[in-house]
C-alpha cells in the first residue's frame, strides 16, 4: 500500500480535518504555508495522469469539497496544487491536490 493508502486505512497516523465515503483531507506533515491541507481520494489513482471516466468522480468530490475544507481551516483564498509526476515534483504517487494559505502568496508559481 501507498502512504496515503495507509492514512485512508488508519495504518499512519494524520491529522484529519475532513472525511466523507470518498475523499480524506488531512494537515500536510511538512507544511510550506500556515495552511497546507492534503486532499486525497480513497480509491489509489497514481496521478493525474491517471483519472479517467471511471475514477474522476472522485477528483469532483474533491473540488467540490475544497471551498468548505479551506472554509474550515479560516481561508477563503488559497492556491491549489497538484504535482503530477516526478519532473512536476510528485513524491507520493497517490493523487493528492494541495491546498495552500493563510499567508499571502507569490502572484506566480514558477
Ligand atoms: P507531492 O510532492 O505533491 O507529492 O506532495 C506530497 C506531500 O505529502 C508533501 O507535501 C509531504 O509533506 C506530504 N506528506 C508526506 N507524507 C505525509 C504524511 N505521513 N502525512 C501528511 N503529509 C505527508
Ligand atoms: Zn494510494
């Protein structure tokens, strides 16, 4: 099992702060902003590259579930990110997308 299939299982510890029948978000172990919030499907996708009719309902879920996850983190304006491959900066190959505030960004990501 992935990482993040092991904190779907409740195998690895994490902090949660949202859970449905779909999607698990929990707090990024190594956080880059004052809010960074992992957002992941329950069923593995290796990336992006990887959704497809049968599976994309699960990144639905997650947009639709991201403004009241940022809502109750206290943002209501954030960056959300998602590093599809190891030349983008992929580490864990279970499609996740970041959420990232509470600080004021860079106008750019690169
Ligand atoms: P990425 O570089 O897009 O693959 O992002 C992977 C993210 O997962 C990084 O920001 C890590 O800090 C985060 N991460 C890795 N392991 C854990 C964990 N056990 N709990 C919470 N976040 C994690
Ligand atoms: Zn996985």
């Amino acid at each position: 099992m992935c990482i993040f299939c092991e904190i779907v299982a409740g195998n690895i510890p994490s902090t949660k702060v949202y859970e449905d029948d779909m999607i698990l978000a929990f707090k990024d172990i190594n956080p880059v902003a004052p809010i960074h919030i992992i957002v992941v499907p329950k069923e593995h996708i290796d990336s992006a590259n990887s959704v497809n009719t049968g599976n994309s309902k699960y990144v639905a879920r997650i947009f639709e579930k991201i403004p009241e996850i940022a809502k109750s983190q206290g943002i209501d304006s954030y960056r959300v990110i998602n590093n599809c491959g190891e030349n983008a900066g992929q580490t864990v190959m279970h499609l996740h997308f970041h959420i990232v505030g509470g600080v004021k960004l860079g106008e750019k990501i690169i």
